[in-house]
C-alpha cells in the first residue's frame, strides 16, 4: 500500500513542479514584467529549488560523446551488446578516423565493469566510463528498474545475478580471448562468486579482477548500513521494506523493494549534508553563479535517480552477504542456469590477478571488507595481488570525481595493462564448447563425490 501511497503523491506533486518550473523562468526572464521586480532573482531561485525538490527524476544517460585520446579525439558510441531480462550488456565502442589512434585502440585490453544493483542506475559510474574508454574497450552492465520488468519475465535472484555475470565475462572472452573486470560496492561479492565458479569448473578466468569498496566480508569495521542489515531479521526486512509495483508500471504486482525507500536511506545517512547543499544551490542561483549550480544539478540528477529492486534479490543479498556471511563463511551454493547448487569457492582461483580499493573515510564499506578478498583468494601468487586505500576518499571518492582520475584510475590503468597477456589461440568460436566442458566436467566430479 505505501508504494501506491507514494505513486499518488508524486502524481499530486507533479502539476505543482511544473508550475514551479515556469514560475522560475518567468521571473528570470529579464524581457518578463515579472522579471523587473527587486525580488525577482530570489523569487526565480526559490521556485527553481521547489522545482528541483518536487520533480520526477528519470533514468539518466552515460551521454559521453567523445574522450581525449592522446589529443585525439575519439568518437562514443553506445550499443546494447546483450539484453536480459533484468540487465543490458552496455559497450561503449570507439571511433576515429586517425590511423595510429585507431591501431592503439585495437590492441587496448577489453574491460567488463559490473555496477551497483543498490538503487542508483549504472550512469553513476560514467566518471569511471569515461575515465576507462581512454585506454580500454568497455561494457558496463546496465541493470533494468524492476518495475518496468514483467511479471512474465519471472523473479530476479542473486544466483541470477552470478549467472549474469559469467555469461557476459565468456561473451568478452569470445570476442578478445579474454578480459578484466572491474566491480564497484556491491557487486564485488556476486563477481567474487562468478570468477570463482568459473575456476571451480576449470573454465578461463579473467586475467584481471579490480574491486572497489564493497562488502566481500561485512563483519570488518560495519557501517550503519551494515549495522541495520545485520540487526534486522529477515522477515524484519520482507515485511516492512517490500511492495508490489502499482498498476501504472510494466512490471505491475512484481515484488520490489522501491528505489525510493533506497534513496530515503540515503538521505538519512547524510541529512544536513544535503540541506546545507541545497542552501548553497539557492545562494548560487542568487548570485548567478552558473557553475557552480549546474554542477548541483548533474550531481542530484543522478543522485535522485533511483530504481527498484526485484525482492528476491535483495532479501538474497541481505542474507548472504551481510546476515550469514556465506561467502567468508565458505557456505554460499549458487544455482546454475541447469538448476544445479555449485558451492562458491575463491580459492580455486589462481591465476586471475587481484586489486582491492578502498576509501580511507568510506562510510557505506568499511576498512578491510574490500580487502578480506585477499585472504580468500590464497591460492593467487602475492606477486598477482594488489591492494589501495585511498586516503581522505569517501565511498564515492574512489571511483568518480578528482581522487579517482589522479589517484585510482592510474593504478587501476597499471595494474590491468601489467597482467594483459592473453592467449593467441583463444578463438571466439572454441568459446561454447569449452564452456560445455568445463560444466560437464564439473557435473561429472560432482556426481562422482556423491
């Protein structure tokens, strides 16, 4: 019933942020006779900071248009490489007319970078994007907004969300021979899982794994986040945070947790923090201060932007990762596409190289969850294992904004250029049959223990 609630307030809302948004327009329009009036400034700033308080914010786009290649500039353009029900596979392939750029861009390393499925939508990692498309070939997965997902399409769980991953990670495989992934926040822990199930089944790993603030083991240093996942119980959590997605919505009668209880959260970690900025927002308004207020504006249209989760998902995540521990645990099983339960076990890889990042002030994973992977991972050489924290960054510090382009994306840069070595004989069209093996070879051993 509160999802519906809510739906009808922002329905009531919306005639009244629309007037908001002329009203602010007609007084800052100085040909307006509106616009003459002493107060007009103030007036126009107050309407647009209602505007902004009361609109609807829609999905944004990644909208990178060209990067700087060694002063060239290289054209971007996004195409949907595989469409699931619940994620698009997103690449970003380049274009240029130079001839030495475009051999450089050939024989850059190819990167998969699996976004937070935690509320926000994938643009919130653009910074990253654009960072990486300079040296690399990119694909992010673009997660849906589970209200706009049938009921047909079926439930999401975190075992889909593993199996997701490793069919995009052999899809760059196929393509280059093999690949890097990078994962920031959340899912550190289902790509964590992913790699490891490949190992486990003698697949091809990817030569690198980059994982950046997340919850690989949330016992260390918890945050508030963890705290509340950690002292609620599970029927805490699906009674009181699950809905049905209103009549209005593809998805309608699909169980969500809502974006927008997602975003309440946020906002209640940081509240005077978001007051005094949008203080700031009207003062710059005032004194004509363009800048400085689109820069509000990019940052809170994708703040705002939130998506719903498919409930099995998330109920899954809170019990895997920050009740039971499973993956540190050594108990988690994941559900293959053939049904059956693979127990998840990091230490069957060893040769995919490793980077922990962490923020020094991250406030969302704390100190030592990124890096417990290490301990997990123990059959990897310490030669192939890296590990940074980033001083005086928060969560968001390490992959977006100034500490991420100085500091991170450098030895992020180094680290997958260092372990890009990739089999000449690895072909596209072997790519199936190796994976059939592999999975029978697994099913067989497992049938053989039994």
């Amino acid at each position: 019933m509160l999802y519906q609630i809510y739906e009808a307030q922002r329905s009531l809302m919306e005639p009244f942020a629309d007037f908001a948004q002329a009203a602010s327009k007609l007084y800052s329009n100085p040909l307006s006779p509106f616009g003459q009036n002493p107060f007009a400034q103030r007036i126009s700033a107050g309407y647009d900071l209602l505007y902004r308080l009361g609109k609807d914010y829609e999905k944004p786009s990644f909208d990178i248009k060209t990067v700087d290649v060694d002063g060239t500039d290289v054209v971007i353009y996004e195409s949907v490489a595989i469409d699931k029900p619940f994620c698009e596979l997103r690449r970003f392939k380049r274009f240029t007319d130079d001839s030495a750029t475009l051999d450089k861009l050939k024989g850059q390393p190819a990167v998969l970078v699996v976004a937070p499925l935690s509320g926000h939508y994938a643009t919130l990692l653009r910074d990253t994007v654009r960072s990486l498309l300079r040296d690399h070939k990119v694909y992010i997965t673009d997660w849906k907004n589970a209200r706009m997902v049938p009921l047909e399409d079926g439930a999401f769980h975190l075992d889909d969300y593993v199996n997701y991953v490793q069919e995009f990670i052999r899809h760059l495989q196929g393509h280059y021979g093999n690949c890097h992934v990078i994962s920031v926040c959340q899912p550190t822990v289902p790509v964590l899982a992913a790699v490891s199930l490949m190992a486990s089944r003698g697949e091809t790993t990817p030569l690198t794994m980059t994982m950046m603030g997340g919850p690989i083991d949330a016992r260390k240093s918890p945050t508030a986040v963890n705290n509340l996942a950690m002292n609620k119980s599970h029927d805490w959590f699906e009674n009181n945070v699950i809905y049905r997605v209103p009549t209005n919505f593809p998805g309608a009668g699909r169980r969500v947790y809502p974006g927008f209880l997602q975003h309440s959260g946020f906002v209640a970690m940081n509240p005077d923090r978001h007051l005094s900025s949008h203080y700031d927002y009207f003062k710059h308004l005032i004194a004509g201060d363009d800048a400085s207020a689109e820069a509000h504006r990019q940052f809170y249209d994708e703040y705002n932007a939130v998506l719903d989760m498919d409930a099995d998902y998330y109920l899954e995540t809170i019990e895997t990762v920050f009740q039971e521990f499973k993956l540190v645990n050594g108990t988690w099983e994941v559900r293959n596409p053939e049904g059956e339960l693979e127990l998840v076990r990091p230490e069957d890889i060893k040769t995919t190289a490793h980077f922990t990042i962490e923020g020094e002030l991250d406030d969302i994973s704390g100190s030592g969850q990124t890096e417990a992977a290490h301990a997990l991972c123990y059959n990897v050489p310490k030669a192939r294992q890296k590990h940074l924290e980033v001083k005086g960054a928060g969560h968001y510090g390490i992959f977006s904004g100034r500490r991420w382009r100085d500091v991170v994306y450098p030895q992020v840069r180094d680290f997958i250029q260092q372990f890009n070595v990739v089999p000449a004989a690895r072909g596209a069209s072997r790519a199936p049959a190796r994976q059939a093996a592999a999975r029978k070879s697994a099913k067989t051993a497992r049938t053989t223990a039994k």
